[in-house]
C-alpha cells in the first residue's frame, strides 16, 4: 500500500505556469529572471494558502536552473532542479520565524550567507512567518538584508505584513498575493478529480471553493476529507451534510412564509432547521447573506457579483423581483443586530425567534409606514427651530396644590364680594359642599373659550367667596429668629432639653433670600440640629408661606473634642493596651495557645 499524500502537497506546483490566481506575480518574477533584474530581498504577503512559499520555492529552483525554457520556468532536468525537487539542495535555506525567532537564530542565519554556494549561482533564504521575528532579531537582520552578499538572495513570507516594522520594508520588493477567485478555484478542483478519477458534481466543487475563501490549501483539504466521506463521490448534498452548510432552499422557503406573513409556517421551518443541528447564530449569518444576495439581484446587472453555485442566480432573480427593497434593507438591518446581539442573549432559540417574529410582521409595518405607495420617511433636522411660545399661567387646586405662587386666591363658603375676583387670573379653589373635582383649564391659546374663573362663574354663581392667598415672603432676621425661638420654645415643651439647648446656643446667618446657615460649636450640636430638620424645614415653610427655603448647619472650627481613649482604639489596640498593664492577661492567652477574634 502506498503512503498517502495529501492533495495540498501532491499537487503543489512545481513551477510558475501552474500557480494558481496569481499570474501578476508570476509574470513579474519571469520577467525579472529573464531579464536578469532580480532584486537582493523579496517580501511576500498575503492570506494563507495563496502561494507565497510556493512561489518562493519555485523562485529559487528557477533562479539556479541551468537550461531555463524559453518562457523562463526552470528545466526540471538539469543536476540543480533534480537535486530541488529530491530536497537536497544545498541552495536554499528554509526558516520558520514562528519558532525560531529570536535574535541568536538570525545571527546564525547572518553567519551561514559568508559562505558562496557550492553549486549553482545564488543562495536563497526563505524566512516565512517573518512578522514573528522579535524586534531584537529584526535589527539584527538589518544590515544583512540592506547589503547582502551577490549570491544571496532573501525571500521573506508573511500574512501580516503591518506588523513588519518599515526599515525592513524599505529593504524590499513587495509582492502583494490576492485570494484565489471561486472559478479558478473550481477549474484547479476539477483538474484535480479528474486526475484522480473521483466523480465530482460541479455545484459541490463551487460550494468547496466558497468555504475555502479564497485559500486553495483549505480547498484542497476540504476535498480530501469529502472524497473519504464519500468514498469516491462527491456530490452537492453530501458536500453539504458533510460541512455543516444549511442549503439554501430553506432560505428561499423562509422568504416566502416572510412574505405571506405566515408565522406559524416560518416558526415550523426554524424548528425543523434546529432540529438538524444548526445553531442559532449559522441561521442568522445564513439568512443575511441570502437576503445581501437579494438585495444584489435588484438589478440583473449585478447578478454577477453572486458567488452561489451554477443555477441558483435566476432563481435569486426571480425571488428578488418578488421582494420590495424596503423591506430587504429593513430585514437585513434587523439581522444585523440580531447577530450583534446573539452572544449575550440567554435564551438563544427565543432570540433567534425574536428575530423570524420581527421579519414576519415587517412587511406589515412597512405598509403602514407608507403613503400612496411610497414609504414615508421622517425628517431629520440638521438646525434648531424656532417656535413660538406662550406663558401658561399656572394654575392651583387646594388641598392637592404644591408650590407657591407669587399671588394666590382661594374660595371659601361664606359669600363675599366678588370684587377681589376681578383682579388676578392666578386661583386655587375650594368647593364648599361638593367634593367634585374643580374643572380643567381652557384652552390659554384659543381666545375664544372660556377661562377658569369665568366657568367657576357660571357653574357656582354666588355659592364661593374668593379671597387672596397671602404672597411667598423672603427671609428676613427678625422674622427667622422669631420662628427660631418658637421652635425652641415647642422642643422645650416636648422635654427636648439638648435640642432646645442647641438652638438657642445657634447662630443664623441669612446667605440669599431662601437660604440661611445654622452654626454650631460642636459635632454633637450638629446632629441634634439634623434630627429636627424635617419639622423644622415645614414650620419654616409655612411661616414664610414659601416652600423654597433651606438652610445648611455649619460647624465652628475650634478646639477638639477630648474623646476617651477607649473609643479611639480599635479591638486589638484595647488587647495589647490591657497586655501591657496585665502582663499575666498575655502569659494566659499564650499558654492556653488562645485566638483572639478582634
């Protein structure tokens, strides 16, 4: 039995013509082989799997070939291609910076480039992950790669060329490699199989080439796992079973219950979809790429830029003639949050349901939003309006009212002249007998209605008697210390004697017109002061009729407090404090080998 080598490796190509996807660099290096141009360091970057250490490698055959064809690819025949296919040319010099990337493995590589080649006209160093290499080990790469002997040749790979740091890439020709396309990815599979004699449908090749994403490595691996699933035939449904890809018609089924508004046929569908294995997450990314490629076939023009498998682009045209563009962008939008979303959501089944639910009454929604046919659009203002304003006079209920009004007027039962009524619009009202609630304000911007006072009027007639409220005053120190002295007087009253105490030892300072400052000598008297401001505060507020003063107790800097030295120490402190006096308290905790929990 034969030992079994991978297609990636079987297949490799061996020189120029048969790389695959990357003809703008092949012909350059041809050209610059045939031409004898060939610069002292090459960079090479790229996604993996495209070719670069391939090329790299078929760059150093061909630049010590002896017989070049007249295309410029290497002979194959002469002592040095022979001796580079068998692997023991003494020639190139492989390196993998992933693992030996420090900076004593570049001075060995430094040290080898003194001596010329054996055989053959150039050495060739292949560096390939060279974005691993430490920054020790870049500098001292530096000198080396700037003014290289004129035998030495350097060909550096990586996948990440931002990392190289651009004293390096100064030194170099850069060769930008490109993912490999779909059909040349499929065209390379199928010259494959037909060499191995394995039978492939060509939508199973196409969807190979998909998941590979442009890397021919990956492709190839994907075949060789498929092909042993198979055992030798490849087909579009067991390539799909065999890579976890949902098929597409359970999208275009799921469109169609989205369309119809057909909740229960949609939540079925995700039931049987769930049943087979898939993840929330694969449905959703499956289900926005599906409703992309719609939006993409809005125009037939570009149905190209599909990357579907043969077939299935006049059934998306077809299916994208029957969907409104509202509605596919408003679709993948909610998609797209609900991807964003799905990994911090618990329930992932419920949020993914969410989402079908939130698709289904769409195109609902979006009839609603829309006007003669066209989708109604809000507008979005990049300035400020102006817009007129009018002062509403506010308006008060008692007992339910809160605030004070600069000039009130209430109602009482006894009937008065009616005089003072006439000579303010601000009222609070209090309905005699009835506990029917006072009527609501007319319209203030309608001249034409009705104020208040002039319903009141003509509902109650003479039943209320209005009075003016008296005004909110400002503090005054008269008035303040007089309500002051009340206050202490009740405190005394209520057997309060060190908060009594406490205020009359106060001094108040009045600081605006609602706020005064209470000051104290001493914490404690700053806490007996805090404990009467609720009642304090209301009793002000009510002798003021003005419910916006407060006030702030401030604490007189002075001498501190004498506070006993049992309260200023902690438990261990005490411990060692009573230890120091009684030595025999510390010898009976230490003999009875005791644990103090402090």
């Amino acid at each position: 039995m034969d030992k079994f080598i991978v297609s990636a490796r079987k297949y490799r190509p061996q020189n120029f013509n048969t790389v695959v996807g990357q003809s703008h660099i092949t012909t350059t290096l041809k050209n610059a082989i045939k031409n004898n141009q060939l610069a002292h360091a090459f960079l090479f970057c790229g996604p993996r799997g495209v070719g670069k250490t391939t090329c790299a490698r078929i760059l150093a055959k061909t630049i010590n070939c002896t017989n070049h064809t007249a295309n410029g690819e290497a002979c194959n025949t002469c002592n040095s291609c022979i001796s580079f296919d068998a692997g023991t040319s003494l020639n190139i010099h492989e390196l993998d910076a992933a693992s030996n990337n420090s900076v004593d493995d570049i001075r060995s590589l430094v040290e080898q480039v003194r001596f010329a080649p054996q055989a053959g006209k150039y050495k060739v160093y292949i560096v390939d992950e060279v974005h691993m290499l430490s920054a020790s080990a870049f500098n001292a790469f530096l000198k080396t790669l700037e003014e290289p002997p004129p035998y030495a040749i350097f060909i550096l790979a990586t996948t990440e060329k931002h990392k190289i740091i651009p004293t390096i890439l100064s030194r170099c020709q850069i060769f930008d490699f490109k993912r490999i396309t779909n059909n040349d990815t499929v065209t390379h599979l199928q010259e494959i199989v037909d060499k191995e004699e394995i039978k492939a449908e060509k939508a199973a090749l196409q969807v190979i080439a998909q998941k590979s994403e442009g890397c021919m490595r990956d492709a190839l691996s994907i075949l060789d796992k498929i092909v042993s699933f198979t055992n030798g035939a490849v087909t579009y449904q067991n390539t799909l079973e065999h890579l976890n890809i949902l098929d597409e018609d359970y999208y275009f089924r799921m469109i169609d219950f989205m369309q119809e508004q057909d909740m229960a046929g949609a939540m079925l569908l995700f039931d049987e979809i769930n049943r087979k294995g898939f993840e929330g997450d694969l449905v959703l990314n499956g289900l926005a790429e599906f409703i992309r490629n719609l939006l993409v076939c809005k125009d037939e023009k570009s149905a190209a830029l599909l990357e579907v498998v043969e077939g299935m682009q006049q059934k998306y045209i077809t299916a994208a003639a029957k969907t409104g563009m509202s509605y596919l962008v408003s679709a993948l939008n909610i998609l797209n949050d609900a991807e964003i979303n799905y990994k911090m959501a618990r329930n992932k089944r419920l949020h993914v349901e969410l989402t079908l639910i939130k698709l289904n009454f769409l195109q609902q929604a979006i009839e609603l939003a829309s006007e003669n046919g066209t989708v109604v659009k809000k507008k979005q203002l990049d300035a400020p309006i102006a817009f007129k304003t009018k002062l509403l006079v506010p308006l008060q209920i008692k007992p339910a009212a809160i605030g004070i009004p600069q000039s009130k007027l209430y109602i009482e039962q006894k009937p008065i002249s009616r005089q003072v009524a006439d000579q303010t619009n601000q009222i609070v009202t209090t309905p005699a007998i009835s506990n029917k609630p006072a009527p609501r304000p007319a319209n203030p911007g309608n001249g034409s209605k009705k104020n208040l006072l002039d319903t009141l009027r003509a509902k109650y007639g003479d039943q209320y008697a209005i009075e003016e409220v008296k005004e909110a005053e400002l503090l005054t120190m008269e008035k303040l210390r007089q309500c002051w002295d009340v206050y202490t007087t009740q405190l005394e009253k209520q057997l309060k004697h060190s908060s009594a105490g406490t205020f009359k030892l106060a001094r108040l300072a009045i600081e605006t017109d609602i706020r005064f400052t209470v000051t104290v000598s001493a914490l404690t008297s700053q806490k007996f002061v805090e404990q009467e401001r609720t009642m304090l505060v209301d009793h002000l507020h009510k002798e003021f009729n003005n419910r916006s003063i407060v006030f702030e107790v401030l604490v007189e800097a002075g001498e501190k407090e004498d506070i006993p030295l049992h309260m200023r120490l902690n438990s261990k402190q005490k411990f060692e404090h009573i230890a120091a006096q009684y030595p025999l308290v510390k010898e009976l905790k230490d003999r009875l080998k005791l644990e103090i929990d402090y």
